[in-house]
C-alpha cells in the first residue's frame, strides 16, 4: 500500500475497537491457550515493557519493522520481535519506554515517531513481562542505526505482505520451558515469528484489516 494512502486510515485507527484475547489467542501456543482463557497467571510481581509496531515509508510504500534479536543467554536470545525493552522509573509512561528503546535499539529518534494508540497488553510467562504494545507512525523514510549488542539485523515488512494470510503457518519449536512444540507462527523471509510477538502482530493485523474493509470494502 502506498504510504499517503496508509495515513487517510489514520484517523480510523485511533477509533478501531481492540480485538485483545480473541485476537491474541489466533497465535498463542497451544500449551497457553487454556492459561489465557481461564486468566490462571499471577500478574502482579510481572516486570513491565513496552514496544514499538512502527509503520513508515519505504520506496514509497508502507512498511513494518522487526528485529532479530542478537544471540544471548537468555529466554528471547535470537528471537523475533519488536523494537522495545524494559521499563525505567524515569520513562514515567509506557510510551515513553518504546520510545526510548526504540531510539536506543535501531536508532529513530522519538521526535520522529508519533505514538497512534497503545494496543492490548501481552503478558509474557517464560520471562515475567507484562508487554504494552504502542502503534506509531514515522511519517519519512528510515536510515536505521542498530546496536549491535541487542540488534542482530532488521526485518523491514511490507505492509502488503503482513496483511496475506498466506504467511500464517503452523511450526515445530524448540523451546527452553516447555521442548519442542508445535506453534502458530508467520513465515516472514526465513524468518519464523510466534509467541508474544506473532500474539501482538495478530491484534495488529485484524485491527488493520478491519479499518481497511470499513473504509473500502472493495480492499
């Protein structure tokens, strides 16, 4: 989609009712299905985040971006996911968080972004996090400056792309808490994304797509 023709949906997207768990639960693995509908896990000692789903121009057309995170000891090492981080007392807010990790991780400059609407928050239970999800939009092209200590390499998304179904596969995992299991995940490149960053994108995708049939039934 052309970009200019992304920003008329803006508006739109301010008022779009959020589909949360019925959304979250398309992508969630099997083994925590059941955890989100009953509401068993104990969220209050969670640690707190934010991330940024950042759409901006590229060549003109509209684009997502990801990033494969670098390798490290820990839960999410080399995994898929968004630009953001842990929360820090002097963010005050949670956007301000995926603004800040968003500057520190791949380099744009919060006065670039600007924050649409916060999204359903996640909760991660293999490490503990309560993730907020916030969509922004940066209205030029990106010149995107990685650290290399968090940021193994970037995933620019065309928007066309996102919106197929056909990068929706079902996956064979092996993971640190639970072995191998089979999960729901997108097929992006060579890339596979599941767990809380597909659950997240899923909210995402229908939330666009119902904005783009409301406003033009014939997309």
């Amino acid at each position: 989609m052309d970009f200019q023709d992304f920003l008329k949906y803006v508006p739109n997207f301010v008022q779009a009712k959020l589909p949360a768990f019925e959304a979250h639960i398309k992508m969630a693995p099997l083994e925590r299905i059941d955890a989100l509908k009953n509401g068993i896990f104990d969220t209050k000692k969670s640690r707190k985040a934010a991330v940024m789903m950042l759409f901006y121009p590229k060549n003109g057309r509209t684009h997502l971006v990801l990033i494969v995170r670098s390798s490290y000891d820990g839960t999410h090492s080399s995994q898929i996911a968004f630009p953001g981080g842990k929360f820090e007392p002097e963010d005050e807010v949670f956007a301000n968080t995926a603004l800040r990790e968003t500057h520190e991780e791949i380099g744009i400059l919060p006065r670039n972004i600007e924050i649409i609407k916060p999204f359903t928050e996640l909760y991660v239970p293999p490490s503990n996090f309560m993730v907020h999800p916030f969509l922004g939009i940066s209205r030029e092209e990106i010149s995107f400056i990685p650290d290399p200590n968090e940021v193994a390499n970037i995933i620019e998304l065309p928007l066309s792309v996102f919106l197929s179904d056909e990068i929706i596969i079902s996956a064979e995992m092996v993971t640190s808490y639970a072995g191998k299991i089979t999960v729901p995940a997108f097929k992006i490149e060579e890339h596979l994304v599941w767990g809380a960053t597909a659950m997240i994108l899923s909210e995402l995708k229908e939330v666009l797509k119902e904005v783009f049939m409301l406003k033009d039934p014939s997309l």
